[in-house]
C-alpha cells in the first residue's frame, strides 16, 4: 500500500511566512517592515507569525537563509542591468 505523505498545515504556512518576508525585507529593508505586514502580506496575523518564529530577527534569518540564493542572483542580475 501506498501512503502519501500531504503537508501538514503548518508546513505549508510557515515557507509562505519566509517568502513574504524575503519580498518584504528585500523591497524595504529589516527596519523598512514590520510583522504585522509580514503577517498581512503571508495571510496571517501577528501572532501566527510568531508562533512559528521568535521575533524578527529570526524571521529574517530564515528569510535570508531560504531565499538568499535568489536575492544574491536578483541583485547582481539588477546591477549588471545599470552597466
């Protein structure tokens, strides 16, 4: 028998969490954004944010840790554009 294994809710939120914020944070820097706007733009509020990360702080990390990638590539594909 097959089983396949669906994400849980909460498995689901919390990478959208990390992407709005990685949009956010990338748009108006780390003090430019709030949680509450992380949360609103994610679907969620503040206090579901934070059910999944300490402050933001670590919100950011997570953010800067898995979408680094694709922001280091959007910058420099950016700077390369103005030259």
């Amino acid at each position: 028998m097959n089983v396949v294994a669906f994400p849980t809710k909460g498995e689901r939120k919390r990478p959208r969490i990390v992407a709005n914020a990685a949009e956010l944070l990338w748009e108006r820097s780390f003090n430019g954004v709030s949680v509450d706007e992380i949360g609103s733009a994610a679907g969620i509020n503040k206090a579901t944010a934070y059910r999944y990360f300490a402050d933001k702080g670590e919100l950011a990390l997570a953010s800067a840790r898995d979408h680094g990638i694709r922001t280091l590539e959007e910058m420099f594909e950016h700077s390369f554009r103005q030259h």
